[in-house]
C-alpha cells in the first residue's frame, strides 16, 4: 500500500505541474494582450491629443493673425463655464463683460 500511495502522490504532483504550467502560460498570453492593447490604446489617445492640439494652435493662429484683441482675450479664456475665482455678481460681470468686449467690432 505504501506503493500505491506513493504513486498516487507522484501522480497528483504531476497533474499540479501541469495545471500550474497551464495556468502560467494563460495568465502569460492575457498579459501580453493586456499590454498589446494598452500600447495601441496610449498610441490611439496620443494621436487623438496631437491632433486636437494642432486644430487649437490653427484657431489660435488664426484668431491672432486677424482677430481683435479682445477676439483675442476671448479665445484664450474659457467664456462658457461660470467663474469660480471671483464673487456673486462679480463674476458674472467680468464675464458678460469679456463676452461684449470680444463681439464688439
């Protein structure tokens, strides 16, 4: 019986290898996926950021060739969210302010 026990246990360390080798090579192949696919995805946003950049450097460009100067002031400023450095009525001045010094030919 002592033999039969013995090749059980050597019968059950090999089929843990196994399992466990299978599992390394799956968990190996979604970590290589995983970092293929991280790549394309960082490549895919750096394109995407480069491109809107150079359409926001045209429009500057463009604004700063021909624009006033508060056309100017108007683009680099964000006009369409509220202000939340100043106060109350302040804010909501200085900004419909920026607005009819920028439409303001």
């Amino acid at each position: 019986w002592q033999e039969e026990r013995k090749l059980e246990l050597e019968k059950r360390r090999n089929q843990e290898k196994e399992a466990q080798q299978k599992q390394m090579e799956v968990a190996q192949q979604e970590l290589e996926k995983f970092e293929s696919d991280r790549a394309k995805r960082i490549e895919m946003k750096k394109k995407e950021n480069r491109d809107k950049e150079n359409g926001l450097r045209e429009d500057l460009n463009a604004v700063f060739q021909h624009g006033t100067i508060w056309e100017q002031v108007g683009k680099m400023v964000n006009l369409s969210e509220k202000m939340e450095s100043l106060q109350g009525k302040e804010k909501d001045r200085f900004r419909d302010l920026l607005i009819h010094l920028r439409n303001a030919k």
